[in-house]
C-alpha cells in the first residue's frame, strides 16, 4: 500500500460499524469521538450501521421499537462516507 491509501479519511474507519451495544461491529471509543455519515452525498444523523465495502446503511424509522426495544431500521443502499464530526 501507498502512504495515499493510508492517509485517506475512510482508512480511519472500520468497514462496517454499530451502534448497537449487542452487535460485533459496535466500537464505542469511535463512537464517542462522533462518527458522521455521509450517504449519497446528504449527512445523515439516523444511521444505526453501515458498511462502506458493501454499500449500505440501516437507517431508524421513526420512533418505532421491536419487541426486544431496538429501533426498527430500513436498509439503504449507496454511497457510504464515514467522517469525524
């Protein structure tokens, strides 16, 4: 690898990311530091995953639960942009 690939933002970032506690994806310490999504171009502030490498993002619909009280989520697929806030 090149010192470009390396200094690129989204190198920063895991492929895929939760916020769910529960999930194998979940990473609070980044978390913390306050990730942003960019998502076809728009920021988006109500995405619970995504993964860059397969294009998708699960976005909250609503104020709806399921049974075990996680929000409900839709899959979106496109362009996936990590970034620090």
């Amino acid at each position: 690898m090149t010192n470009d690939e390396n200094d690129s933002p989204a190198a920063a970032f895991p492929d895929r990311l939760s916020t769910n506690p529960a999930s194998p994806f979940h990473n609070a310490d980044l978390l913390e530091r306050g990730v942003g999504i960019r998502f076809n171009g728009v920021d988006r502030n109500n995405v619970e995953e995504y993964c860059v490498s397969e294009g998708w993002v699960r976005m909250a619909v609503g104020k709806t639960v399921d049974r075990h009280g996680n929000a409900m989520t839709v899959k979106y697929k496109g362009k996936v942009e990590p970034y620090l806030r």
